[in-house]
C-alpha cells in the first residue's frame, strides 16, 4: 500500500528546513508529511526507541517513518545496526526486515553529513549563491561527495568563505533552506541521498 502521510525523524534542525523546503516538490498533492527534529544525534538515539513504540499500536496501514542521521565518524554499518535494533524493539517493522514489502519504516544516513548532498547537487548551490563557482565538484577532493574527508560541513563553509559567502561562520539552517529551495533530486550524485530517494519514492509508488 502505498503511503499517504510520511513521519520523518532527523537528528537537527538544518536536515529539517532542508526537508522542509525539498518534499513539497517532491511529493503527489494527496500526501503529507510531518518532520519530527531532535536536539543533535545523540538525543534521537536516545529517544527513538520510545518515539517508535508510541506510534507502533496505532500506525496507519499508509504512513511510512523514515529515520535519517548522519554517520559522522561512525561505522557505517554498526550505526545501520543500531538503527535496526531500536526498530525491531520497538515492534516496528523496518524495510530491511520486511518480507512482503508491508515495511512500516526506513533507517538511511547521510554520508557523512547533509552537506554531501549539497555537493553532489552543486547547481542548486550555484542557483542559491550565484558566485559559487560551477567547477568546484571537479576537483579531486570533492569528487565524491561521500567521501569528503576532514568533516563534509568544514569542508563545505571553507568553500563558501574562500568565495565571499559568510566569513563569520556558516548559517547552517538559513543554507539548508536556500538549497534546498533550488535541490533537483535527478541531478544529485551522492550515493547516500540517491538511497534516501529511492527509499522516499518507493514509499510513495
């Protein structure tokens, strides 16, 4: 079944004002959506399981929750554990434990961080800040927008700054909205957010 109303848990308040601006345009008039924010990605850990068990005696056949974190510098594959092991306590069933696709949630991580998907779709940062330069996914560090090193935020305000753009530090929620305003999912190269989509997509088909 196709889902008509999705809940989305994301650790901070620039993945949400991202969101915010992103699923309007992506999703069918019928549906809707709500965003639940937390305090960093230690309070969602923290406070998943609890969240989870509230909806699981009562979600709809046609919502679908879909968690978001980053990875950071955790392992990948452990975070995914963890992830799924709260879920599975929680009597929620996940997509990687659904057999008949009747998945009830998703766990997907932004590698390493929301800003990876920024630099995988660099013309809506171009569109949002129109004296970024076209050419800087071009260069060998940036490359892959997955495997930034040296913290994918740090790298993306560096950026910024060597080109005029807020030389006192970076306005993460102000960025998140502008971008996000202008972000075409069909252009972004960031495997991480190519598996979100695909995620989101197949929730709603």
């Amino acid at each position: 079944m196709a889902a008509s109303h999705l809940v989305l848990f994301v650790e901070e308040q620039s993945m949400e004002a991202f969101l915010q601006e992103l699923l309007p345009r992506l999703l069918p008039q019928d549906r809707t959506f709500e965003i639940r924010g937390f305090q960093g990605k230690s309070d969602l850990l923290d406070r998943l399981q609890d969240r989870l068990k509230a909806y699981s005696s009562w979600l709809p056949e046609d919502w679908r929750i879909i968690v978001v974190v980053d990875r950071d510098d955790d392992d990948c594959k452990a975070l995914k554990r963890k992830l799924e092991k709260i879920a599975a306590d929680a009597r929620v069933v996940s997509k990687s434990k659904s057999r008949n696709h009747q998945w009830q949630l998703v766990n997907r991580i932004a590698i390493e961080e929301l800003e990876a998907w920024y630099f995988g779709e660099w013309q809506a940062v171009t569109s949002a800040y129109p004296r970024m330069p076209g050419n800087v996914p071009a260069k060998a560090q940036y490359r892959d927008p997955d495997d930034i090193r040296g913290g994918t935020w740090e790298a993306f305000e560096r950026v910024m700054q060597k080109h005029g753009y807020f030389k006192s530090g970076l306005p993460k929620i102000e960025v998140a909205r502008e971008i996000g305003r202008q972000f075409d999912p069909t252009r972004c190269h960031s495997k991480s957010f190519e598996i979100f989509h695909a995620a989101l997509k197949e929730a709603i088909a």
